[in-house]
C-alpha cells in the first residue's frame, strides 16, 4: 500500500506539477540558448561533466555522457566559467542579446600552458553539495594509474573496493558487495552494454583495461530513473573515444602480462578509432617446466575497440566493443590421453546514434549486443574406450535503447526513454560421450524472456536551495508463460544549508529479473545466470539514504556522510547439498527446469554508515573511507529458519588511499609520483563445526574405492548454525612509486609497487587438520585444530610502461 502511494504521487508530480512549474517560470523576458559540446583541446575527445557556471546569474549546468551541454537564460552577455578537473578553467565572454549561439569548447591540460587560458577560483566550479545525486562517486582514471594494485595489474572493480559501502569478496579477490548485496546485484555497463561476469583469473583480476576508459561512475543508491534491472549498485564506464587530432599510443610489460593501446583520427577532426589489448604469459612461462607430452596452463586475454564518425554537427556515430576470454587447461599425453578445462568470455558490441534534436535536446539511439560463456570439459582415452563431458551455460542480449536528454531551462533538466531487450539464457547445456557405459547423453536447457522499460526523470531547481529529482521507471519482464510488471519510483533532494553545505535524502524502489545461483558468493564463472520464473519471483529492494556533503574549497576537500537502510526481498541460495552439478536439463516434459528445484527463496537486510572524505585535485590526492554496516539473511530452510550474518557481513571497513606528485609530470621535465594504500575489514562471516566425533571405517578396503568417504566416515562433524564464525580481520598496506622521463618520441614511465608491504598473513580459507602436521588427511588419536591459507604474502613487482 505504501509503495502504491509513492508511486502514484510521484506520477501525479510528472504529470501534473511539473507542467504547472514550467508556466510558473514564464515570463515576458526574452530568452537565448547556450548549447555544445566541451571537448579535450589535443585529443577532441569529449569531455564527460565539465561544469558550466555563470557568476552574474549564478547558474550553471553540467555536461552530459557525450559532452553536450545546454542553458536557456534571459538575453545578454554573459560570461561563462568552464572548468574539468585536469584541465585548466576558461573564461568565455558571449552575446546572448540576439540569438541562440551553439559553440565548441576545448579546453587544455594542466600539462600544457597556453598565454590565453585563465585559470579561475575552485569555488567557481561544481561541487558536490550542489548536486542532487547521492551515493554517486567518480573515481578519476589517473587515480585508478596511480593506485598500487597487485602484480602490477591496474584493476578499476579493485579500485572501487577502496571506497565506503562497497566490501571485497577476499584476498585478492576483485568481487563487488555493495551495501550488503552480491555480485549479481551490481549493474556492469561499459558503452551501454551489461558485463555480466567482469572477472578474469577466478576473481583476482577484473576485465577493465584502464587504458581504454574515459570515465568511471558508482551509484550506491538514488539511483536514477535511467537504471535498472538490478538491486545495489551501477558501475557506468565509459570508453574513450578515440583522438581526433593525432595517432598517440601506450603499452607496457609487467609481471604477469602485457598491454598496448593505440588511437588516432581515421579523417581528422571527423573520425578516429581506439584500439587497446592486454594479455596474460603465465602460459608460456610455465610451458619449459612441463614435462614429455604433457601441456598446460592458464591465460586470459582483452580486446577494446572503438571508431567513431561525425556526419556533420548535429550528427554522430559510434561503434564499440569489447572481447575478451580466460582459458585453463590440462593435457596429459601418451597411450591414455586426458584432457580438462575451464572456458569462459565476455563479448559486448554497442552501435549509437548521436544526434541533437536542438539546442535543447540530445538524443541517443543505440543497437547492444552482450554475450556471456562458460565451458568445463574433460575428455579421456583408455583402452580405445572414450569419455567426453562438456558442461556449459551462458546468457545472450540483444537490445535497443533510445534516450531523450531535455534542458528546457536553468531550472529544469529531464530525461527520458526506452529499452527493450530479449535474453537468451542457457542455464546447462550437457554432452556425454561415455564408452564404457555405452551412456551417451546431449541435453539443453534455454529460456527466451524479454525485459522492457520506459523511464522519465526530472532535475527540479525549486528555489535556490531546494533541488529534487523525483523518477518514475516501467518495467516488464516475460520469461515462458508469465509476465511481471513493475512501478519503480525514485526520488533524491537536496537542500542547501550553505554555498558548501548540503542535506540530501533518496529513496529507490528496484527489480532484477535475474537471480545468481552461487555456492560461494563470490561471482565465480561457475555461478550460473538464470531468469525470474513463475515460481522463481524477481528480486526486489528499497532503499532510503541520507546523508551530508560539506565541499571545503580552501583545501580542496570533500566531505560526505552518509547513513543507509536496504531491504531485500526475493533473493535465492542453494538448497543445503545441492549445487549447479545438479541441475539437470533432460526432464523436457516438466514445466519446472530443474534448477528451479535446488534452490530456496529468502530475503536480507543491510544498514549502515558511510564516511568519505576526497581531496582530488594538487600535488597531493587521495581518500580515506569508512564504513559500518550490518548485512543479515533469512531463509525458510536454510540455518532452521533463522537469521544469519551474510558472508560478507563487514562491521568495519577502512580505506585510506593518497598520492604524492614529488615533481608534475610535464613535456620539459621529469615525473615521479608516490602512492600508499592501507585497508582495514572486519572477517567474513563463516561456516565451521563447533565439534568433531572420530569415527573409524569398518571396511578399510573402501578407501581404496572411494577417498571421499575416507574424509566423510572418520570425522562427523557438529554445527551449531550458518555463518557463526569470523575470519582474522583482514588488513594489508600497498606501496607503488612511479618515475617517469620524457624522451626524444615518448614518455617512459617505470613503475614499482609492493603488495602486502609488511606481510600481513591473511586468511584466504580455513579448514580442521591434524595438530603439529601439515597433512590433510585425518588418523586417530591426533588433537585436530583449525588452521589457516594465506594466499599472498609480499610480493613485489616492476613494470615498464611508454606512452607517445
């Protein structure tokens, strides 16, 4: 009954109210628009909200995903602050007394002093108290560069974990829980495509080579009518596009792969493309060491590409994707061949039109492709007799999308749209050749549903404190036989105590149409993507925040704090025994797949604080967050119907993150940048029994048979509930330092981090051996303990990077 209130006042407010605000505003006052587009003045790359300010009128906008603005203000000549983090601020004079006037902007890198550009004061700039989002942080690209990471790899999901409300899944593992939700609650999308497993080597590492990216954005809550499908988080990157001016590059060597990039103007100043591609050796440096016929190994690889062309100036197109596979494989030669692996990939394309309707309104059409796999086969020869499993999933969209961006006015900023999307699923796909039982099977489960949307949102300027934005998003969901639909209102605010100090509130109602099922929680590639069913209901979350934003301009400081209640309803887990080994596809003539029957439904509920404190400009950058929070679940058979704490259950999270330019990196002289990363997190939460009774095998002979009943008949163990234990807490201090020369053609930068600088011992799993032995296999009369993996002690790493 609330929700339906909400959501009908909300549509009362976009139907009616709204309306009534815009002939409010009318007057008999001449008015002109300002539009265009803002751009990087070396590269013509488009620059993603560059504040626009205009002091007489103290007003301003902002630029959208594609650096177009516009502002509609009262005929006159103005003067028009631009401002963009990294670049140095223009001033711009312009007569508005007799037309409308369409410009391009292009501002220059700090890196570069040009006689004609002024470099204006911070508080002239947007800042985050004048923002009506909440719960939103960009994290800029070169932070991403500079942050110590380990092996060398840079890793923006890593990069991410560093900031409040989001937990890591473990040791260097790259796994996303934000605000107490799992890892198929994050909404992935890079160019408008979703990333559904964002993961290279098991979790270690993250898909997202920051060569290629333009831009980062988190969305923890408020989130805006524009997403949707999933319940805690948005992660939107942005590639580059590609420099229009001049063909530059980047490439670099490090411990465990290499990456190149490469961008120029295919017709200059009209078209350009980017190319960027990395790829792991741990194969071939590990192929010497394998013996005879045998071979094996592990690798994974990306590729980004992008080109664009700009048909004239109200007209742009862009294509862009990424590909990208991890492969792990065993092979054993001689007379009885084996053979084992784990395939998986990502593939996403995304084809857009650009194109402005006038100088108040920009719309964005686009064709997205997504294609997620997963393989596990094994094959072997004996005797001239062959087995052959191959086990896959993996999940297929293709969708359409279309949006309409409207700035009508200063006090007015709306966006609407559609998105229609067909999802091919394919929970289990089976082949068995089986010789030896003369057994041979092919079986396949796939699920067509289409999911649509339509969206509008509003940036209301009341007056000159109060901001709000109220939302109103549509869904629809049809798998097999049954339809969802589904009013999702959304509605931030933000009022001004001061010129720096801000309150804001937010509320968001969320679906997810698709659920996880996972053993570990951890976003695994052997987790599999299924649909909401008629008996498989879609996921759903409410959230409400509020919070504070204080900008602190003399220090160039951010402050926010922010306070969160989330509920879940609907999530799923795996019945206790059961796993995604038991699906089985070959009951066609049942309604139910089967996966639907090993899984049970239940809800969750997280809370807590956040505490984010952000210098991003000077010599100086960095961050310290905190967090505190409580994550529980409850289901009807899971832990005998009680709550328990979720794995990743954190009370206490910290991150305190800074880099020091020692010398600014510039063309006439050398560079060299420090950084430091220390993180503190409570244990996960984990399951171990509280007692162990020895129980001898009767038959002896049957662990020759079967060593899994050799661990299962000498211990039984007791359990006193899920999740009742907690992990040592979790703590470790990056170092990295980076010095970079300008050479004759290029820059070279070489670049040396140590992970885990004082060797912090981390558990990465627990489990109960032998007292005073390393074996894992359990005897008699011996004191059993629990005893601890640590996966990554101090490692440190060199790498070797040019950039021209």
């Amino acid at each position: 009954m609330f929700r339906r209130l909400i959501a009908r006042g909300l549509l009362l407010w976009l139907l009616l109210f709204t309306p009534h605000l815009y002939a409010q505003k009318r007057q008999n006052v001449e008015k002109h628009t300002l539009s265009g587009f803002v751009y990087d003045a070396s590269s013509k790359e488009s620059l993603i909200g560059t504040a626009l300010y205009i002091p007489s009128l103290k007003t301003g906008t902002t630029t959208n995903g594609f650096g177009f603005f516009s502002i509609t203000v009262p005929a006159d000549t103005i003067t028009v602050i631009v401002s963009y983090i990294g670049y140095f601020s223009q001033a711009i004079r312009i007569d508005l007394r007799s037309e409308d006037v369409s410009l391009e902007i292009k501002l220059q890198t700090a890196d570069k002093l040009l006689g004609e550009v002024v470099v204006t004061a911070d508080a002239l700039e947007k800042k985050e108290s004048d923002r009506v989002e909440m719960s939103v942080i960009s994290v800029p690209i070169q932070q991403i560069k500079d942050i110590p990471a380990l092996l060398g790899e840079k890793d923006v999901l890593k990069v991410i974990q560093l900031l409040p409300g989001v937990q890591k899944g473990g040791e260097g593992n790259a796994g996303l829980y934000v605000r107490g939700g799992g890892p198929d609650q994050n909404l992935i999308i890079l160019d408008d495509a979703i990333v559904y497993n964002a993961f290279h080597l098991f979790g270690f590492f993250s898909l997202f080579n920051g060569d290629a990216l333009k831009s980062v954005d988190l969305t923890k809550g408020g989130f805006p009518s524009r997403y949707g499908g999933r319940l805690s988080s948005v992660i939107d990157m942005r590639m580059k596009d590609g420099n229009k001016e001049q063909f530059t590059g980047e490439a670099g060597i490090g411990a465990i792969s290499s990456r190149a990039t490469f961008e120029g103007p295919i017709i200059k100043n009209k078209s350009s493309f980017l190319v960027s591609a990395r790829r792991t050796y741990l194969d071939a440096l590990i192929r010497p060491f394998i013996p005879g016929d045998d071979d094996g190994g592990y690798y994974f690889y990306d590729l980004n590409a992008k080109v664009n062309y700009q048909l004239n100036a109200n007209n742009t197109l862009y294509l862009s994707g990424y590909f990208g596979r991890d492969r792990f494989f065993i092979k054993q030669g001689g007379q009885d061949r084996f053979e084992a692996g784990v395939n998986w990939g990502n593939g996403t394309g995304t084809l857009r039109w650009n194109h402005l309707i006038n100088n108040q309104t920009f719309g964005n059409a686009s064709l997205i492709f997504t294609d997620y796999t997963f393989k596990n086969y094994i094959n072997f020869n004996v005797l001239n007799e062959k087995f052959s499993l191959v086990y896959s999933s993996g999940v297929q969209d293709v969708s359409l999308k279309y949006d309409i961006d409207y700035r009508p006015n200063t006090n007015h900023s709306i966006r609407f749209g559609t998105l229609l999307t067909r999802h091919v699923f394919t929970p289990s796909a089976i082949v068995l050749i089986d010789d030896f039982s003369s057994n041979d099977t092919t079986s396949k489960d796939q699920v067509i549903a289409y999911e649509n949307a339509l969206y509008i949102e509003d940036d209301i300027k009341v007056n000159d404190r109060l901001t709000i934005q109220p939302g109103l998003r549509l869904t629809h969901f049809a798998p097999r036989n049954t339809n969802y639909f589904n009013l999702e209102p959304r509605f931030s605010a933000n009022y001004k105590i001061s010129s720096n100090l801000s309150v804001k509130a937010s509320y968001a109602l969320m679906n997810q149409y698709i659920h996880l099922l996972s053993n570990t929680g951890a976003g695994l590639p052997t987790d599999l993507w299924v649909p909401a069913t008629q008996t498989l209901t879609p996921q759903r979350s409410q959230q409400i925040a509020m919070g504070v934003a204080y900008d602190i301009p003399k220090h160039k400081l951010l402050l926010t704090v922010e306070g969160y209640y989330k509920r879940m309803d609907n999530i799923i887990a795996y019945k206790e025994g059961s796993s995604f080994l038991a699906v089985d596809g070959e009951n066609e003539s049942d309604d139910l797949f089967s996966w639907e029957k090993v899984v049970t439904s239940g809800r969750g509920w997280s809370y807590g604080t956040e505490v984010f404190l952000q210098k991003k400009k000077g010599d100086f950058t960095g961050w310290i967050g905190y967090t505190l929070s409580w994550t529980q679940l409850q289901f009807d058979e899971l832990n005998d119907g009680k709550a328990f704490w979720a794995r990743y259950d954190r009370r206490h999270d910290i991150s305190i993150v800074g880099t020091f330019a020692l010398r600014e990196i510039a063309p006439d002289k050398n560079g060299i940048t420090l950084s430091a990363t220390w993180v503190y997190g409570t244990g996960n939460a984990i399951t171990l029994p509280v007692a162990e009774q020895y129980a001898p095998i009767h038959d002896p002979s049957t662990v020759q048979n079967d060593i899994f009943d050799f661990f299962n008949q000498n211990y039984v163990s007791q359990y006193t509930g899920r999740n009742q234990f907690r992990m040592a807490p979790y703590h470790r201090l990056d170092l990295g330092m980076q010095i970079s020369k300008k050479m004759k053609w290029y820059t070279r930068t070489i670049e040396i981090s140590v992970y885990n600088a004082y060797n912090r011992q981390n558990p990465y799993f627990y489990f109960i051996g032998n007292a005073g032995s390393n074996s894992l296999f359990p005897s008699s009369g011996q004191q059993r303990t629990l005893k601890q993996i640590t996966l990554f002690p101090i490692i440190p790493t060199v790498s070797y990077n040019i950039k021209f």
